[in-house]
C-alpha cells in the first residue's frame, strides 16, 4: 500500500509539471525579473557600475525556478481531484497547443515592436478586442498586469531606500503615494495594453477558436487552474523580493 501511495503521488507530481509545460508556464516564469530589469534601466537615480551590479543582483534574486516552486506547490493544492485529467485533455489537443505556441511567440524579443507596428489597426477591430475583453474577464491579465508592476516599482523603491539607509527598515511612503495617486491611471492603461496584446497574440486564430478558448477558460477546473497560477506567481514573487532585499543590503 505505501509504495502504491508513493507511485500515486509520484505519478500526480508528473502529471502537474506536464501540465505546467504543456500550457507555456515554464516558458513565463523569467517575465518578472525582465520587468524589473527594465524599470531599473530607466531609473535616472541609478547610475554606471551601479547599476550593472543592481541588474546582476536582480539576476541572482529574481530567479525563475524560485517563482515557478511557488506556482507548482499553489497549483497542486488549488486543483481538484480530476482537474489535471480535464486540463491536460485541453493543453493537449491541437488548439491548446496551438495557443501555448501563440502565447510563448508573444514573449519572444521580436514581439513588441510587432505589436506596436500593428497597434492601430488592432484597436480597430472591434469584434477582436471585444474578443481580447472576454479573455481577460477569464484570466484576469490586466490585474495580474498592475500588480506586478507595483511590484516591480517597490523593487526599486527597495534600491534607492537601501542605498540611502542600509540599516534602516524599506521606507515605501513615497511609493504609497504615487501608487495612490496614479491608480486608476495605471488601471486603464495596463487594461488597454493587454487587449491589444491578447488581441495580437491571438490574432491568426479564426474567432470561432478563440471562443472554444473562452468555453475551456470558464471551466471550474480552468478556472481553479488560472487562479493557482496567479497566486503561486504572487507568492514567488513575494519570495524572490526578499531574496532582493538580502543581496541590496549586503552590497551597501
């Protein structure tokens, strides 16, 4: 019975990492150093030598295999007994992986100036961006979307607090503030970028396939599925920013 249990549990173990490659989230989990690699390039406060040393030890902190743990332990306990059955069926299929192909594309380097070649005429089909609205309805894109980036902005918050006191608590007042004030502005912005991204993406997909996506999306089980993910995410995310904190406060 023990080794039946182990076999059982092994074979669950397998069937969870399958899945999380089937559906492209291995090929996601560097997009939050990125994210922070890139406001780090932008900050004016950040300068020279110093700045090459913060980017290498946002390499060192922000690492994908520390966030993708997270995301495969909070997977595993969001799903429910025949929801990796049911998932896997989908991701395996000729259009699941067909999206996953699609999805994994839009991250490649070559993407964003694609994008934002495209960007007019993407806004002006109204039948896919309302197409691209549904989709984020089910999976929540843009609000993943902000706070990620508040929370690549509290990375550099982090930075420039540390740098002027490293003995001193994270002081994030100024970060509040801002976040306060320009909410909604970032709301509405990060709600316009992920339909035309969503709709850019998926945009040699005839409508009649990305409607049987939008039927999969609002499944229980996918459903369970997308929010697994996120919070794993989030809670990766969270780790990795202390693992930030501990490499700034050892180089000041």
């Amino acid at each position: 019975m023990l080794l039946c249990c182990q076999w059982a549990m092994a074979a669950e173990v397998q069937s969870l990492s399958r899945l999380l490659v089937a559906s492209g989230v291995d090929g996601q989990m560097s997009v939050f150093e990125k994210m922070v690699q890139g406001s780090l390039a932008q900050n004016p406060a950040i300068e020279g030598e110093q700045r090459e040393v913060l980017q290498h030890i946002a390499m060192e902190s922000f690492r994908g295999d520390v966030i993708y743990s997270h995301v495969e332990a909070v997977v595993e306990s969001a799903l429910q007994p025949g929801d990796l059955e049911t998932l896997l069926l989908w991701y395996d299929s000729p259009l699941g992986k067909r999206i996953t192909e699609l999805e994994l594309q839009s991250l490649e380097p070559g993407s964003l100036p694609a994008l934002q070649a495209a960007a007019a005429d993407l806004a002006e089909n109204k039948e896919r961006i309302s197409s691209a609205a549904r989709l984020d309805a089910l999976t929540q894109s843009a609000a993943l979307g902000v706070t990620l980036q508040q929370r690549a902005m509290l990375a550099n918050a982090m930075a420039e607090s540390i740098a002027a006191n490293p003995e001193s608590p994270v002081d994030t007042r100024v970060l509040d503030a801002q976040l306060q004030q320009h909410q909604s502005a970032m709301q509405q912005l990060m709600q316009q970028q992920t339909l035309l991204s969503l709709t850019f993406t998926y945009r040699a997909l005839p409508l009649e396939k990305i409607a049987s996506y939008e039927s999969f999306l609002s499944t229980s089980a996918a459903q369970r599925y997308q929010q697994g993910l996120q919070s794993g995410l989030l809670a990766g995310v969270e780790a990795t920013l202390g693992d930030w904190e501990a490499g700034l406060r050892e180089y000041y």
